[in-house]
C-alpha cells in the first residue's frame, strides 16, 4: 500500500501534541464574575435571582456553591418571599430557630401550592385527573380555612 499523505489519520490528528506557545507570560482574566469580584458583589447578582435559579447557581461550581450557600443574606431575601403566603409557617420555623435556608427550604413548595390555591388556580378544576401530575403537600387545617374562604369570597 501507498502512503497517501492527503489522507491523515483522525487518531493522529486529536493526540497530535500542539507546539508550545513561545509568547511571555500570558494571564487569562477570570472566566467567573465571581472570581474578580468581591463577594459582597457577588451576593448582589446572585440576589437578583428567583428561588429556583438560586438553588441552580448554587450547583454551577464550587466557588459559587461557596458564596451562596455562606450568605444568610440571599437565603433571607428568597425566605421573605415565601414569607408573604406561608406567614404562621416562617415564623414559627424562624421562631424555632432553623435557619433562614431551612425555613425556605421546608416551605418553598407548601407556599407555591397555597399561592395556587389562593389565586384561584384550582377553582376551576371539575376533576381529580385535571390535576394529575400537579405537586402536591400537606396543608393544615388553618391554611385550609384561608383557601376555602378565599374561595367562598371569588
């Protein structure tokens, strides 16, 4: 057989070994706001955002996983948050002394289904297979009481 040199091989070509830059010393800024930036700084972006992007920044990388899960601050801000529908819930969970990011964490979801129900999301629902699929919790007895007369008061 003849060797075509028009015809590299592919494995040569991804384990051939780039030539050495031969350039001075060559920093990269920082591909990370949040590298270059105080953290102070840093806590202000993050809490530009909702709850769910938060907890999803927070897994990006260790440093930001660092700077969020550290920060009372924005654990706080999304609390208050979740505070205005679930108010006896956060305050009793505050009042235990649970953290700011544990009280949100265990009434995130039971305020987006009490705010669903509150708005009159379900009003409407003339089946239990129209809500197949929804997240569901547990409600007490109170939070009931509100739902119910927010209903009777549509």
């Amino acid at each position: 057989m003849q060797h075509d040199p028009m015809r590299t091989s592919h494995t040569f070509l991804i384990c051939e070994e780039r030539p050495a830059m031969k350039s001075k010393a060559v920093t990269m800024p920082p591909q990370d706001f949040a590298e270059s930036l105080p953290t102070e700084m840093s806590v202000k972006i993050f809490g530009e955002l909702d709850t769910e992007s938060l907890c999803s920044a927070s897994q990006t990388c260790k440093l930001w996983h660092h700077i969020i899960e550290e920060s009372e601050q924005l654990w706080r801000r999304q609390c208050l948050q979740v505070r205005a529908v679930c108010q006896r819930e956060v305050d009793s969970d505050r009042r235990d002394g649970l953290s700011w990011k544990v009280t949100l964490v265990r009434n995130y979801t039971r305020s987006c289904v009490k705010r669903d129900w509150l708005t009159g999301r379900y009003s409407q629902v003339r089946s239990a297979e129209e809500l197949r699929g929804r997240t569901m919790t547990p409600l007490d007895a109170e939070t009931w009481g509100e739902i119910l007369q927010a209903e009777l008061d549509r």
